[in-house]
C-alpha cells in the first residue's frame, strides 16, 4: 500500500526560497537605485516646497494689490 506524504518537499521549498530572493532584490533596486522610489519621492516632496513658496509669493503679490485698492476705493 502506498503512504500518503505531507507536506513539502525540499525541491518545493529551494524554489520558494529562490523566487523569494528574486523578489527581494528587485524591490531593493526598485527602492534604491538612482531612479528608484526614495530618489523620485525627495524630488516630489522638493517640487511640492518649491511650488508652495511658489504660490505664498503670488498670493503675497494679490494680498498687496487688493490692500491697495481698498485703500484707494475704500476710503
């Protein structure tokens, strides 16, 4: 009678194993590299600061001319 086995067998768990490491390092060149995540989300975050100085610039700049306007028609 043949036994019925469980479980997995070493070729099964070498594979796993080895696409497991596969993955691992393209998500670490993905993450790391010079175009990778980190580098392209330090360059959204300097690009969003550079356009919020942007903006309080302009804003600053309409702030000054509705003063202006209220001063001269206000009065």
């Amino acid at each position: 009678m043949l036994k019925k086995e469980k479980g997995i067998t070493l070729v099964a768990l070498v594979v796993t194993i080895i696409i497991l490491l596969i993955l691992a390092g393209v998500t670490i060149t993905i993450a790391l590299s010079d175009n990778g995540l980190f580098h392209k989300s330090k360059e959204a975050a300097n690009t969003w600061k550079r356009s919020e100085e942007n903006e309080t610039q302009i804003l600053n700049s309409y702030t000054g001319v509705v003063e202006n306007l209220m001063d001269q028609y206000g009065n």
